[in-house]
C-alpha cells in the first residue's frame, strides 16, 4: 500500500476521538512525520530510523503473547503513600494522575500466557507511570510474578523501564531491590529461567538489581541503560565519555548484556530462548 493509499484510508475511517491531530506521530529521534496507523502497525518502531518509541504492558503483552491472548495478572494491594510525603504536590494526587493517564494501577503489570507455544509469566514495567519508578507497589508485583510463575512452574520474562527508586518511599523504595532479589533466588531454586529484557530506559536502582540479574541479558536497539546519568559521571571522574556510552550496542560490545534484539524478532528469539532454558517445565505445565 503506498503512503498516499495509507493517508486515505485513515482519513476516511476517522472515527469521533480521531482528529488531523493524531493522524501523525513525529519520531523523537529522526523527528520524520510518520502516519500514525503505520506507526502502530510497526509496533511503535519508525520505519524511517528505527527508532523503538517506548510502549506500554497492553502493547507489549499483544505483540509478545500467542495470538494475543493472555491473563492479566491481579496487583497486589500495598500501603499508599506510607511516608505522607508532599513535594509541589501531594504524593497521593501524583499516583491519581498517573493512574488516570495510564489506566494501571502503578508501574508493573504481570500477565501469563504463551510466547511460541511456552508459558510464561511476564511482568512490564511501565515508563508512563511516574517514570517506572520502583516502589513498595512495584517490588510487590515482581514478587507476586515470581511467585506466580513457581506455581506454575514456567519461565518469568521482566521489560525494565525506569528512572530508578520512586523518591517519595524514600529508604521504603530502595528496598524493594533486596526484596525482589531473594524472590528471584527462590526461583533459581526451582530450576526456572529469568530473562530480563532492558528497554529504553533502565537506570538507577532497577539496573543495580533485578534489572541485571537475568539467566539472559536482552536489550531493545538504542536503550539507554545504566546506574548514574552520563553527565553526573563525566562531572565525578572529569573525563569525557565515550559516543553512544550507556546504549544498549555500547554494552554489548563491552560484555554486560547478552544480545540486542529488534522489537520485530523479539518474540521470535524469547521463544527459541524458552525452548532451550525450559522444553521439559513447558511439557509439565502442559
């Protein structure tokens, strides 16, 4: 279909909600104006750069799951706002925006079904939600995946999107990454396999834990991916660093993570991944 042929047809089937205004979406890094149909059908990649845009759990679970069908897994219920902390705004009206704005409960989802035929629980961390900060909330939810995937003794697969701890938990939020690191032990214990893919971005707490602690190390092209910012490190050591340092090919290069994977074959390689990590577990599970 030629892209005049994709202009009309998505004008022609503009429904109320859709206007001239998210008719197009403009790519963040070639800022090349895409037909947003073509963009959504692309999997949120830019079919001028490649660029992977960062996406949600939904979209992350319709592009990963057996025809698109799978379980949503139920959010613990945890402690709000256990400090009472209050910054410009009260810490309970920012978690309100955020719920409103991304229709979730808080920064990871989980949710069971199959990836090429074998179970799987998979949990997505979501950047929308208050920078996928990690709190009480989202420590609990790993655990209860991790749990949940012990039970049903198949693989756990964790996307990682965070600008680290979430500040208003203060010492509460920081740890979460103990806690989440004895429930991945638990699961080491059962013979089960972590993969941990690292989306654009995994920095701070996250990547100091259950971000790196994965049996296979997987990254989304281009991600950013480390513990402090460039320029908090560029000002600590008074050098400058390296073009492209803290990029997902930079640390492949360099050893700490096992392979880059383009958005359009990740299920691809996450399946062939659970046939090599967990053929009997899936023939249990069965």
């Amino acid at each position: 279909m030629s892209w005049l042929s994709s202009v009309r047809k998505g004008i022609q089937s503009l429904t109320k909600r859709q206007s001239a205004d998210n008719l197009w979406h403009k790519c963040k890094k070639c800022a090349s104006m895409v037909f947003t149909k073509e963009w959504e059908d692309n999997q949120y990649v830019c079919p001028r750069c490649d660029h992977h845009d960062r996406i949600g759990p939904t979209a992350r679970f319709d592009g990963l799951f057996d025809r698109q069908k799978y379980e949503v897994l139920d959010s613990p219920e945890v402690r709000e706002d256990p400090l009472k902390f209050r910054d410009t705004k009260r810490y309970t009206d920012r978690i309100k925006a955020a719920r409103s704005s991304t229709g979730e409960r808080d920064a990871l989802i989980n949710a069971i079904g199959k990836i090429e035929g074998h179970q799987a629980v998979v949990g997505v961390q979501d950047f929308a939600f208050m920078g996928g900060s990690m709190g009480i909330a989202v420590g609990a939810a790993i655990v209860a995946g991790l749990q949940k995937a012990i039970a049903k003794n198949c693989p756990y697969i964790l996307f990682t999107a965070a600008g680290g701890a979430r500040m208003q938990e203060g010492i509460l939020s920081l740890m979460q990454m103990p806690r989440t690191t004895v429930a991945l032990a638990k699961l080491r214990e059962a013979g089960l396999p972590y993969i941990v893919v690292l989306t654009d971005p995994t920095t701070g707490g996250v990547t100091a834990s259950y971000a790196m602690l994965g049996d296979v190390q997987i990254a989304e092209p281009g991600a950013l991916i480390g513990f402090a910012g460039q320029r908090v490190i560029e000002q600590t050591i008074r050098e400058k660093l390296p073009d492209g340092f803290q990029r997902a090919e930079y640390l492949l290069d360099h050893g700490m993570i096992d392979m880059v994977v383009h958005r359009h074959a990740l299920k691809d390689r996450i399946g062939r991944l659970l046939s090599y990590l967990a053929p009997q577990k899936d023939k249990k599970a069965a």
